[in-house]
C-alpha cells in the first residue's frame, strides 16, 4: 500500500505542477502583441505539449487514487474523502477548463484578459491546498 501511496502523490504533484504553470502560459498568451506572431506560436507549442504530458499524468494519478479508495479501504464512508472527491471533482473540471481555454488561444478566440487568467492561475493552488488539508487533518 505505501508503494500505492508514493506513486499516488508523485502523479498529483506532477499532475498539479502542470496546473500551476499551464495558465501561466495563458498570461502570456493573453498579453502578447498581435503582431508577434513567433512569439504567440512557440507559447501554443509550449501549451499543448504541456497540456498532453499533464493529461498523461492526470490519468495515473487518478486511478492509483481509486486503487487506495476502493482497493484499500482508505477514507471509504468517511466525510473528509467525500469532500476530497469533490475536490478532485472541481480539479478535473478546471483541467478540463483549461483545454477549453486552450482551444479558444487556437483558434483565435480567447476573450479573456491576462488579469482574468492571472486568478484563474490561483484555482488548482485552493484546490490542492483543501485536498492536502483533508487527507491530513481529516477536520469530519
């Protein structure tokens, strides 16, 4: 069970570093000129390739947490681990928010400003920061 565990909080700390720093890449995205067209492509390589690899580590981050939840019995019928899949929950979706975003900087579209992008970036740090909470301080 602790191999489970070790890998299961790599994957999230890799899954999330990716969080962290893909909407930093929208910042910038956000505020480059117009007319700096190398510039905007090299940030869309930097995102999509950033997005596939953090995806890639989503996945087994995902199902190593099953593996303790279901496999393990850990947290199982317990209030904090409800609370904690919620909070996977909302960190999926913001993942998900993010290839949204992404596709809209594709295809030329995004309407967001680079502050708007600059709170957005602040989500998955609440997010992580409520997850390590509950999974150590078990508060209910």
């Amino acid at each position: 069970m602790l191999w489970v565990k070790s890998f299961h909080i790599i994957f999230i700390t890799s899954w999330f570093a990716g969080l962290f720093y893909l909407p930093r890449i929208f910042v910038n995205l956000a505020m480059v000129a117009p007319q700096s067209i190398a510039e905007r492509e090299r940030l869309l390589l930097m995102a999509r390739k950033l997005l596939r690899f953090t995806t890639l580590l989503a996945v087994p981050a995902m199902v190593l947490g099953l593996w303790l939840y279901l496999g393990y019995g850990i947290g199982r019928g317990s209030i904090w681990m409800q609370a904690k899949l919620a909070v996977v929950v909302l960190a999926i979706g913001y993942h998900h928010a993010c290839s949204r975003i992404l596709a809209k900087f594709i295809d030329n579209r995004n309407t967001r400003s680079h502050v708007w992008m600059r709170w957005f970036n602040e989500v998955p740090v609440l997010l992580l920061t409520v997850a390590v909470i509950l999974v150590i301080v078990k508060p209910f």
